[in-house]
C-alpha cells in the first residue's frame, strides 16, 4: 500500500509542476492575469505540501499501528497477519508450528514498587530481552498487560518446549536494572502445537492460554500438551528437606536468615534476631502484597504499644497504614512468608553491611563491640527520654552504624597509641560525613535519610563547640544528642591504645563535668541513673554476642 501511494503522488507532482509553470508563462503574455496566476500558482503549492503532510501522517500512523508502543515490539495486529500467512503455508506444506504465551509473574507488585512509567520501562527490557533470544523467523509480539506471545514456525513440541524452558531459566537469572533498583523477572508459558491443539491462530491461542494457567497451577515454568495430568504432578512433587537443603542462607552476629522454600513469588524464611535489637515490618507497597509473622520461639515488645508478643503469636501486616517497630527482649526465631521476593533483598543489604562492618573490624577490633553496644543502650536511653516507635528504630540503626565513616580511615591512625598530628585528626573528623554519604547509599529504608543525619551530628556538642557544623543547644537532634552522650560514655570506660577504663564512678564523674557543655543537662540527668545497669549488660556484651 506504501509503495502504491509513493508512486501516485510522484506522479501526481509533476503535472501540478507542469500546470503551475505553463500558468507562471502565461501571466507575463497577458499581465491582467497576474492576480490569477498567482492564486494559482500558491493554491497548486498548497495542494502539493498537503498530500505530503497527509501522505507522512498515514506513514506515522502505519507505524504506530505496526508497532506495541510500550514494548517497541511487533504490534498485535501484524502479528495476527502473519501468523495467518504461516498457519497457511503450513496448511499446504504439512508442517509443524508451536504458539506459545508467556506471563510474568505478578508483575503488577512491580508496577506498585516503580510507579507505571518504570513498569513501562522494565517492560521494555524484558521484551527487549526475549526478542534478543528469538531468530529472524520466529514471530513475538506483546499480547496484552505483561502477556508475550510468539511462534516457532517448523518446531516440534519437544523443541519448542525446551528452547522456552531456557529463555524462562535465562530470564530468572537476568538482572534487570530501574531507577538503580536491581530487579529479578520470572515467568511461565503455555505453548500450543499445529494441527494437535488447533488448527487457526484463536484456537491454538485458545490452548496455549490453557496450558499457561495449568503450568501457574501446578508451579511449573513451561506446560503443553505432552505433560500429562497436572494433578499427577501435583501427586508425585513431595520433596522432603533437612537443614543442609535449605536454599539459602546468610548468617551474621546479630541475624540469620534461612530461605526453606521458594517457588515462583512465595518465599518462606526463617530468620533469628539476636536480644535486644530493634527491627522494623514495613508498610507492604500495593494491595498485591501479603505477609505473615509467626514467633516460633522468644518474645518481642511493639515499641508504640509495649505489646508483648511470645511463641505462638504471629503478626499480619497486609491492612498496615505505617510501619511497625519492634523490640526483642530475648533472642527471637520468625518464619516469615511472603509473595515478594524479599530474601535476595534483604541477603544482599545484609552481606553489604557486614562486608563493611568486617572492614571496620579489622582495622579495629573494639569497633564492632562498641557498635553494638550503643544499640542496646541507646534503646534504653531513648525511651527513658521519650522517644517513640520509629524515633527509636532510628535511633538503634544510628547507634550500630555511627562509625562506619571509619572504614575509609588508615589503620596507622586508628591504632595510633601516641597523640595524633593536626593532619591525622583532620582525617579522623570526616568520619561522620563519610559515615552519612554511605548509609545513603547503601541502607534501603525509608528512615535511611533521618538514620544518615543522626550519624552526621553524634560528635556536635550541646555548646556548639563540635564538629563538623558547630551545632548548639536544640539544633542538634536528640537523637544525636543521645549517640554522642553514650559513645563518649563506653569511649571511656573501655580499654583503648591511649588511655586505660575508667571505673563506673570515674565515668558518672566525667559525665556530670561535661554537663552543660559537651552534654545537654536534661539528658545527663535522665543517663546517670541508667549507669549501673548499663555496666551490667556492657560485660553481657563484651565477647559478642550469637544468635544462634
């Protein structure tokens, strides 16, 4: 139809030329008729830039009709044309063609996390993705929603199967990348086989769609015709798993967390929290989330509430208008289910912050103890102060991570034993900053940006004489405010290079002479009666502590 229209309009062109000229020729024999010719001459111009405008209008639009506008993909209408001119061909020709339909899994909750324009977008590179994977003579076009469909002209059942069996296994690796956010897409796929399952393209498609919702019932990735009775299957799936088959598994100081089962978007996990910790069941995005906690051992505090939880309680968060925090009085073990993939998250968040933590260790070994102890005291603090649930959980997180700056400073200046040079200690006073620029990097909350701040201001001082902005009074968070008044009160009574532990009296001493100053008197006075207790669980702390 393209080609028909070029050749109409080229030669339609030339005699409106021709017409335009004689008339041009014509005015200057009989100059009354200028006017005329002029209209003419403009009118015939006009006609000519129309039928170009209308004829790039139509081609813009065949475009637009030929091509998914999300996907960049054959469009569904052309795929339909063709795939007609090959069922036909092989009509004739008796030969083999598979359609098959590909569906993402739950990709709504994506669409939820990302907003539509990064749905869109991830959208695109996984069509993209797929594409990449077919040859010139295989046909894919976006169906509908987050449905591909396809065809194999010439393949087998067989082939077909196992060649989409590979893509989908290619694609749960593929690591897809939106907003810097790492993503992981699974699918299924239904696939129908000419003549067997149909003999035109709404039957074969009518089949495919089938074999599709079989292969979502029965948690397979790919299903067709010759997979015989999916309640068999179902029948014959019983596995049995020890602890050694677990499916992943990371283990930290604080925390475990066990992934016992996956299997398309669930996932059950068990996790172990350490006493004393703070923890956080965010809001779940979008209506298509769902979680459930079960406590198979230990008790925990809602920190708004002071409900106690014990073994046996469980917690569904599915109707949650905010975040809930969370206190363990004992060490804790959760199973956790869900249907998002949390686990590869969390892991990931996790081994980062360790990996950090590790390197902070090695330059110092003192620093992970200490860190963990400014968590347990500064929960404690925090609430004899009045702060609240979300405060607190902040609070905690600051407390761990106050001196993760640190791991950019030599270890020649850490382990220093002597005073340090002017220079030295100009190093040692860009850790707040290096610390805060790190956890916005690298913390996945929505209190990342307040934990950030807290950690930047834990060595200003109540009379403005600290560092690095020279804060006073109020302007400086209390929560800050309470890092800074415990990180001075464990400096001091731990062993370091330069100088020896302050007893329990020595240090109340200390604190009481900074008061006003380098503290803020409201919470010194609310701290010292603290003091003894806190000692009692320093020494509970001292060796680290295991939470399993």
């Amino acid at each position: 139809m393209v080609a028909n229209r070029d050749l109409f309009s080229r030669f339609l062109f030339l005699p409106l030329l021709g017409s335009g000229f004689f008339l041009f020729l014509f005015g200057f024999v009989f100059p009354s008729f200028a006017l005329v010719i002029l209209v003419a001459v403009l009118t015939l111009a006009y006609g000519v830039f129309s039928l170009k405008k209308k004829e790039k209008q139509l081609r813009s639009l065949e475009k637009k009709v030929a091509v998914d506008e999300i996907t960049e993909l054959q469009s569904w209408s052309v795929f339909q044309t063709r795939g007609e001119e090959l069922l036909e061909s092989k009509r004739t020709g008796e030969g083999k063609l598979s359609l098959g339909i590909i569906d993402l899994d739950n990709f709504k909750r994506w669409n939820n996390l990302l907003g539509p324009l990064g749905g869109d977008e991830l959208l695109k590179k996984v069509a993209g993705f797929l594409a990449d994977k077919l040859s010139q003579e295989d046909l894919i076009a976006r169906w509908h929603g987050d449905k591909f469909i396809f065809l194999f002209p010439g393949a087998s059942g067989k082939w077909s199967g196992s060649r989409i069996s590979k893509i989908l296994e290619e694609l749960r690796q593929k690591s897809f990348f939106i907003r810097e956010v790492e993503i992981k897409v699974e699918a299924c796929a239904g696939i129908a086989h000419f003549p067997d399952d149909g003999e035109s393209i709404p039957d074969l498609i009518f089949a495919a769609d089938s074999y599709l919702r079989r292969a979502q019932k029965v948690g397979r990735r790919v299903c067709s015709a010759g997979d015989g009775d999916p309640r068999l299957e179902v029948q014959n799936s019983i596995k049995l798993h020890n602890p050694a088959s677990y499916q992943d598994r990371i283990a930290k100081k604080s925390t475990q967390l066990c992934l016992l089962f996956k299997e398309r978007d669930l996932e059950i996990i068990k996790q172990k929290i350490a006493a004393n910790k703070a923890f956080c069941i965010e809001k779940p995005e979008g209506e298509y989330f769902y979680e459930f906690y079960y406590i198979l051992s230990g008790e925990i505090k809602q920190l708004d509430s002071g409900e106690t939880l014990t073994t046996g309680s469980f917690i569904t968060p599915g109707n949650l208008e905010a975040s809930l925090y969370f206190e363990t009085l004992t060490p804790v073990s959760l199973l956790f289910v869900t249907n998002a993939p949390v686990f590869k998250q969390q892991s990931d968040e996790l081994e980062k912050w360790a990996r950090m933590i590790e390197e902070l260790e090695g330059k110092d070994q003192r620093i992970e103890i200490h860190g963990f102890r400014l968590e347990e005291m500064a929960i404690k603090l925090g609430k004899e102060m009045g702060l609240k649930e979300e405060a607190l959980f902040a609070l905690a997180f600051a407390a761990y991570l106050h001196d993760i700056g640190k791991t950019r400073i030599p270890s020649s200046i850490l382990q220093k034993k002597g005073p340090l040079t002017y220079e030295e200690w100009e190093t040692i006073k860009k850790h707040p900053g290096w610390s805060r620029e790190m956890i916005r990097e690298n913390l996945q909350h929505n209190l990342s940006e307040k934990i950030a701040e807290i950690v930047y201001q834990h060595h200003e001082r109540y009379d403005g004489t600290g560092y690095p902005r020279g804060l006073k009074g109020d302007e400086i968070m209390l929560e800050a405010q309470i890092v800074a008044l415990l990180d001075a009160f464990d400096a001091i009574t731990s062993e370091r290079p330069y100088q020896a532990a302050f007893s329990k009296e020595e240090a109340k001493k200390e604190i009481l002479r900074c008061k006003g100053t380098q503290f803020s008197p409201t919470l010194v006075e609310t701290f010292i009666p603290l003091i003894d207790e806190m000692e009692e669980d320093k020494k509970d702390s001292r060796e680290g502590r295991e939470v399993y």
